[in-house]
C-alpha cells in the first residue's frame, strides 16, 4: 500500500497516540498467568498486540472485549495454560515471540512459534542461549530463526549477565523463572525499559530491581495477582508527532496521556539537547507508570550526539530523530547502537538508503550514523518501507518538511503499532 505525504507547515491540534506497546503486550501475558480476573484499558489494538492476544486464548485463556481497548482476562495461574493445537503466530511482532518463548519454556507441554517473513529472519538465539542454560528445550532454524519448537518441562533459576541491555531478553528470563524455586539475578550492562518488572511487583511477586540488577526472590511457589491497569499512551508513537510539531513552521500541538517512564524517555531528553521546545503538563502517576501531557511547539534544532547509556532508552526512536537530524544546526551523531540491525529490518541500512535516494548526505557507520544539517530535501519520490513500521512512519514526519512531499511504499506495516496513524497526521496538518 501507498502511502502519499505532501508537505505541511503548520502542526497544530489536541491528539491522543495508542496505548504503550510494550506494556499492552505485557499486560495480557501476565494477567493470563495471574490466579483470576484482571481488567485491562487503553489496550493498544494493534497488530502485534493483537498477536499476543490470539496466542494467549490459543493457550486457552478467554479475554473478553467490553470497548475500545477495554478487556477482561480471565487468568489461570501460573499452571493454567493449555496446549494449542496448532503452531502460535506471532506475526510481526518480535515481543511476543521473545516473551512467550520465555513463559512457554516452563510449561509441562510443547508449543511451536512462528511468524510473518520478517519475523522469520530475526534473531532469537539471543533468548535460546540464556533459557538453554536454565534447561529449556528449544529447537530454531539455522542461526536461532523462528519457527522456534519449545517442549516445556521444569527450569532451574541462574544468574545471568545479559550481553546487550535488552528489555526482551530480561522478560523472557523473568517469565520463564516465575516457576523457578530459587534466586534467580539478571545484570544489566545499561537501564533497559522496566515495564515487565513493575508489573511483576505490582501483582504481588517478591522482586528486587536494584540499579544494575534485577533480583527474583527465592519461593517454593510464586502467584500473581489479578489487577487493573490503565495503558498509557507510547512514547515510541509520540515520538513521531512531536518530531513534526518541532520541525513545522508554525502551530502547537499537545499530545495527551503519554508515559515518561525514565527507562523510554531518553528520546524526550535528546530533544531537549537539540533545543526543541516541549513541555510536560499534568505529570501524574497512572497504575504505576509516569505519565504526562506533552505541549510541542516549532523549534530551531541544534545537532548532538546520541550514544552510550540513553541509546537503550530511545532505541526505537532513533529513527526519528535521525529526521530531526536533517533539519538541525550542526552535526548529529548516533552510536552505540549496533541493536538496531537486527530490529523489524536493519534500520541503519534501511535509513542510509533511503535518504541517500533522497539526497541528504549521512554516513553510515557499524553502530550509528553521522548526518550534518540542516539538509534541502527535494522529495517528489517513491521511498521503502522495508517492512517496518517505524521506518515507514519515520519517512512521513521527513515528507512533511520535503519540498514535493514523499510516497511511501509498503505503508500498510504502520498498523502493527499505530493502526490510526494516517488519520492522527490528517488531523494535525488539517
């Protein structure tokens, strides 16, 4: 599908972006294993998310939708899962698949998961290693690619250094440990998003989270408790509307309900560095998560560096900001960031190329990118998506400021996290 975006000046309005992906995600596997009944709102009802779900009722547990994002999870225990009979399609979305191997591992039954062709192609050997030293029997295709085989059976708890700071590795472990007896210490390199581990402590499992160290206490048997939880708005997807409302020439735009969990808001802090003027309105705490109103007005950018302890923070959002880059003062450089070649695509090729084809000069490197700015762009072309929804959407902000607007192919992928995404940006420029 094409998708055409002219250019626009003014970005103004009051908008709302979908619930936070990452904890959606989280919220229906953990309330499928907590011992009764839990209420979900502001779900996010995309496609990956929507995987999880169908997994989740494959698994034999009813979620029953009561309204926009509105559901309730009946959940079973920690041993109420059933085997599907069938393969559990992940589709697109690498969360579920890396989450749920980690919960399926310890499961007294066999499971297959699989996924789209870009899923397919992205590396999980990275969650079989650690959950074959906790005794999973886990089977992939060459190089650790889905479909994954998994014969649950009982696992032993380990300590355990993750290579990368990853939140998906450390949820696999962590799921995967819940049915574990004794201590179980995972070390990060860097602060990765801590959405699994908040939840964990809320539903009443005994959980240290220490500075670079996340404890799972010793217990014969661990339950968690049903809860209710209302989703914030994504960071990752307000990414996007506030990169707009910063590069337009004119208007305000205030984005609502937004989480500013401090392991997601390093993009906020980059911004801040680049001189971008956005404020925070109405901080509040939402079932546990910091959340705010988030005014953007047009701002005259400066280039920085982005790398070292944020790029694990903002990892989704580099996208992005390497379109903020172009139309800042001065040079951006970003680096340390070698995870986002293995992302829904390799998202330093895919961006190289796709600006290269569009004139502006960046250099690539093996962990980032170089761009100076700020850069003329012509547009009037068609440009790739590569199957990835924040490419595809990280493309549309840089049409806004093309001089003939940009066509984007493959743009159906946004609807994996962003499902009103073209409407939201009619919206503002309307």
């Amino acid at each position: 599908m094409v998708f055409k975006v002219n250019p626009a000046d003014k970005i103004s309005g009051e908008i709302r972006v979908p619930g936070d992906k990452s904890i959606s995600h989280r919220s229906l596997i953990l309330a499928s294993i907590a011992a009764g009944e839990s209420k979900i709102e502001g779900l996010l009802e995309a496609e990956d998310c929507l995987s999880t779900m169908g997994i989740m009722r494959d698994l034999g547990i009813k979620i029953t939708k009561g309204g926009a994002g509105k559901y309730t999870v009946q959940g079973k225990g920690l041993d109420g899962l059933e085997e599907a009979d069938d393969v559990l399609d992940c589709g697109n979305s690498g969360t579920s698949m890396r989450l749920l191997a980690g919960l399926l591992a310890s499961q007294d039954f066999y499971s297959v998961l699989t996924g789209d062709h870009s899923l397919r192609k992205r590396p999980m050997q990275r969650i079989i290693g650690p959950l074959s030293k906790m005794g999973a029997k886990i089977w992939s295709r060459r190089d650790g690619l889905a479909p994954l085989s998994i014969k649950g059976q009982p696992l032993e708890a380990m300590e355990y250094k993750l290579p990368v700071a990853s939140a998906q590795l450390k949820s696999s472990i962590l799921l995967a440990a819940l049915k574990t007896e004794a201590e179980t210490v995972i070390i990060e390199p860097a602060v990765s998003r801590d959405h699994t581990e908040r939840m964990l402590k809320g539903a009443g499992i005994d959980l240290e989270i220490l500075e670079d160290r996340i404890i799972l206490k010793q217990a014969a048997e661990r339950k968690l408790n049903p809860f209710e939880i209302n989703v914030p708005g994504d960071i990752s997807s307000a990414a996007f509307f506030i990169a707009a409302g910063l590069l337009a020439a004119e208007g305000e735009l205030l984005i609502k309900n937004v989480g500013i969990n401090q392991t997601r808001s390093g993009f906020l802090e980059v911004i801040k560095a680049m001189n971008g003027k956005i404020e925070l309105l109405n901080k509040r705490d939402q079932g546990g998560e910091p959340t705010a109103d988030i005014l953007v007005k047009p701002s005259d950018l400066k280039g920085t560096e982005v790398s070292g302890e944020v790029i694990p923070r903002l990892i989704d959002e580099i996208p992005i900001i390497s379109v903020l880059a172009v139309f800042a003062e001065g040079k951006t450089v970003i680096k340390d960031a070698e995870e986002l070649r293995v992302k829904e695509t390799d998202r330093i090729k895919a961006v190289v190329t796709e600006f290269e084809r569009l004139g502006i000069e960046i250099t690539e490197n093996e962990d980032g990118m170089e761009i100076s700015g700020p850069q003329p762009v012509e547009g009037g072309i068609e440009v790739e998506s590569y199957h990835d929804h924040r490419i595809a959407m990280s493309l549309a902000v840089l049409a806004l400021n093309s001089k003939r607007g940009i066509t984007i192919n493959g743009s159906e992928i946004i609807a994996t996290s962003f499902p009103n995404f073209k409407e939201l940006l009619k919206e503002v420029i309307g």
